[in-house]
C-alpha cells in the first residue's frame, strides 16, 4: 500500500477569508490547479481529510465537502477502506490532442464568400493610456454594484417562478415603465403599444432599413454625417444624397431646390444634435421639413439618442411631437449614462411598423427579458432620475471646463462653440494642418485620437472630440498634449 504525498498543502492551497467564495470552493479550485501544474499527479495518494484540516487549520467537514466537489468533478477518486487518490480528468484529452494534433485555419478560405466594402468603419482599438472618442459617456459615474444590485435582485425572484411560466408579463412590465419614462421626459402621451424596444442602436437602423428601404430608394442625410446610419443604408441598397448643413442644420430649401415630389423615400436626421457639429435644426426648419415630406410624401426617421444628454433649459419640440408620428419614426435610447449593459434602444412609430419590426427580434436577438425587468426596477424605484442627475451634473461641470481648456490651450487658433446637447466639441482649426500628421504626433506622446474623429477637406480642418469621459486631470492632460501636438505639426509645416 502506497504512502500518502507528503506535499505541504500550506503551499499550494491559500484560503482567503474575506473572499465570497465558499472555502471549500475555493480548497476546490486551488487544488485543481495545483494538478494542472503537476504539483499533484494522477495517481498520489492523499492524507486523510483531518490531517489536511489540521495542517489548513480548517474544520474537517470543509476538507469533506471539497473533496465530494472534486470527485463529482472528476480529479480525485476514493477507494473505500484504501484511500483518496488524485485524477486528472484532461490528461486523456491532452493526449488525444497529441495523437489528432490540431490544425489552424488557412490564411485565405478556400471557398468563395461574399465581401461588403460597404461595411468596413473607422473603428479602431488603442493602447495609448489616454484617448479621445466622438461622444462617450463616463461609465464610472455610477456605481456598476448597484446596477448589479438590480439584476441580481430580478433573477433571485425569477428562480422562484415556474420556469415554463410566459415571459410576455415581464416585458409588458418593463415597457409600461419605459413608456412612463419618455412620457414624462420628453411630454409624449404614449402606450406601450407605440414602442419597441431594441438592444442596440445598430439593431434599430438595420430593422429600420429592412421595413423601409428598397433598393435604389434616395435617402438623404447631412454633408457631414453619421458613417453608421450611412453604411447600414447603403448596405440595404439605398442611394445615399448628401444635403447642405449650417448653423440653422440640413438645408431643407436645398432639398425643396434639388428633387421633385416622389423622388425621395426618407430623410435621416438628429434635429437636437447632429452628428457630428452638434448643431442644432431650427424651428422654422423643422417645420419646413415637416411641411415638405407631406408635400414629397417623404418619411422622416428622427433621431433623438442624445436627448438624455441634452442641456438645454426648455426642451425644444422633436419633429415627432409636432408631426403626431403621421410621417415621422422616433428612434431613442435609455439609459446611456450607464453601464453599456444596462442600456436599451427603442422605436417609437405606428402600431402595424412596430409589430413588422418585432419578427426581427428573432434574427437580431431579443433583448434579455431579465435586464428588460431590471431596466424596469430602476425606472419604477424612481432610481433613474438619480442617476440621470448625478451624470447631467458631472456632464455640466465637464463641458464648462473642457472648453474653458479649449480656449486657454488654443486661443484664436480655433473656433467652436459648446454644445447645447450631445457628449462631443465640434472645433474647426483656422490653420491647414494636416489632421492625419496630428493624429501621429499625438499618438506619439501616449494620445490617441479615432479616425472617426478627423474631419478635413479643402475648406475645413475639424475635430469632433468627446469631453464626457474624461475626468478633471485626464481633460487637462489630453488637451496639453494634443497643444504640443499641434505645435509640433504647425511648426513641421512652416518649416516645409
């Protein structure tokens, strides 16, 4: 008969009191890994529960309780009357791997599969410690434990339910809640029949263009516009017309100048806060607008995701509260100032669109109805509005210093002006540099700055730069290396 290992288990096994965790997980999953390491092989007898209870000072019925966790999972095996004995569950995978070794992927398929250029976007990854983005907020204003909080909560109550029981009381729950939310912050007069809520902002352009758009349809939006709206557009067979903007937002005489009646299928616009100047459509406008799409017979998708982060002192009316949705689909978010899983989408427009619209919740995904009924707590709790608060607060107190630093750091050399609404600086250089240059140069001093961000032709050299999630030290640390940046740019360029 075979002695046991003499391994000191004070080695290899390290409880954590303060941990959450069950010791006798936590003896578990070190002891795994203690096999996996070779520390411990298939094969070694171990001591008796007491002995390693003594050396751990730990109570023998938790060295018993870890022990029966690691059987069921298959690393140890006890022999009655003989012993417990260590296994190793993968060792015959690891072997199998050996003997069938696999394989990586081609570089290039050897099959034909189709290529969408339209898709490709400007989205890139960085690994400089600060950055800028177009317009995100500050996920860590609000404590994530207490979003969690909600979450756990809802599930905790969910396993007390029959499990076959129907889900649709939670979702009618949730956008009774969301539907009180947007009346009382926007003055809507809504049901929840007007109003489906979608995950993400994607999912709602892309069901927007499959109910809508056919190909070759004219769609028009901005001279300088949003590449996500344009690319799922295009993606759906759209012809894409570009519109002049100024500081009063899209031209709609141009539009009255340039097409005829019929021509158009829909018109894309943010009238609080266009992307990406931040400007915003004036009243006389939306109602030229308005007027012009009964006249065209033209639809209007009003995009209004930026209201929560709107600070104007009296809301200005949305094309879809004038119109009454006759010719107009609001799409809006909820929830942006928290934690990018706990945010929702949704659309608001005629009962039979919004119903056509739901059948492509089964492609796209349907929202998880446990988040849809934590959403929902955090709105009936009245919890929303406090934290709606708290971010607007933070936001205000940002946007003043950001630009305060705009105006210190460049002086004359820019212009902009600051946003009523949205989480971006529109700032135009009156000097001719060349961005792509300033984007190196930055990116050399541990700055990145998105391509996203750059906007440049003949007659405009632009940055749209998000203030939002930057706190007091990293604002004033990314402005002073964007200056030097600038400098060095500028100088390069005199000197050439």
């Amino acid at each position: 008969m075979s002695s046991p290992v003499k391994v000191r288990f004070q080695s290899i096994i390290k409880i954590d009191r303060r941990s959450k965790e069950a010791i006798y997980m936590q003896f578990a999953y070190q002891f795994i890994n203690a096999v996996k390491r070779n520390y411990l092989e298939a094969g070694d007898k171990l001591p008796g529960s007491r002995k390693i209870a003594e050396a751990l000072q730990l109570h023998r019925k938790t060295i018993v309780a870890a022990f029966t966790e690691l059987q069921e999972q298959g690393w140890v095996k006890t022999l009655p009357g003989i012993g417990t004995f260590v296994k190793n569950p993968e060792s015959s995978r690891s072997n199998a791997l050996k003997q069938n070794a696999f394989k990586q992927p081609p570089k290039k398929a050897d099959f034909r599969f189709r290529k969408d250029f339209i898709l490709d976007t400007p989205l890139e990854g960085n690994v400089e410690e600060y950055y800028f983005t177009d317009g995100t907020p500050d996920y860590r204003i609000i404590n994530s434990e207490e979003l969690v909080r909600f979450y756990a909560s809802v599930l905790k109550r969910k396993n007390k339910l029959n499990p076959h029981s129907n889900s649709n009381d939670e979702n009618v729950f949730f956008r009774n809640q969301l539907s009180n939310y947007i009346n009382l912050t926007r003055g809507f007069h809504l049901s929840r029949n007007f109003l489906l809520p979608v995950s993400g902002v994607e999912q709602v352009l892309s069901i927007l263009s499959r109910l809508l758009i056919n190909s070759a349809d004219i769609v028009l939006v901005e001279e300088l516009s949003y590449f996500l709206p344009n690319m799922i557009f295009n993606q759906a067979g759209a012809k894409l017309k570009t519109i002049p903007l100024d500081g009063n937002g899209m031209d709609i005489d141009f539009i009255k100048n340039n097409f005829k009646a019929g021509e158009i299928r829909l018109v894309y616009i943010n009238t609080r806060c266009q992307y990406p100047t931040s400007v915003n459509l004036s009243e006389n406008r939306k109602s030229q607008l308005l007027e012009l799409a009964k006249e065209y017979n033209f639809i209007i998708i009003e995009d209004d995701t930026d209201f929560e982060f709107s600070m104007e002192k009296s809301k200005s009316d949305t094309l879809f509260a004038k119109n009454g949705g006759n010719c107009v689909i609001y799409m809006g978010s909820f929830g942006k100032f928290l934690q990018p899983g706990f945010q929702m989408n949704f659309i608001i427009g005629p009962q039979d669109l919004l119903k056509e619209g739901a059948k492509y919740l089964n492609v796209f995904g349907k929202t998880d109805l446990m988040k849809q009924k934590a959403l929902g707590e955090i709105i009936h709790q009245g919890d929303i509005h406090r934290y709606q608060r708290k971010s607007k607060k933070i936001l205000t107190e940002r946007k003043e210093l950001f630009a305060n630093l705009l105006t210190y750091h460049f002086g004359k050399k820019i212009e902009f002006k600051i946003p009523e609404s949205g989480l971006a600086f529109w700032i135009e250089f009156k000097e001719n540099i060349s961005l792509v240059l300033l984007q190196k140069e930055a990116r050399t001093r541990d700055l990145f700055i998105p391509s996203l961000c750059l906007y440049q032709n003949r007659d405009l050299t632009a940055l749209r730069l998000s203030f939002a999630h930057l706190n007091e030290y990293e604002m004033e640390k990314t402005l002073l290396i964007l200056k030097d940046a600038f400098n060095e740019v500028s100088i390069s360029k005199i000197e050439l």
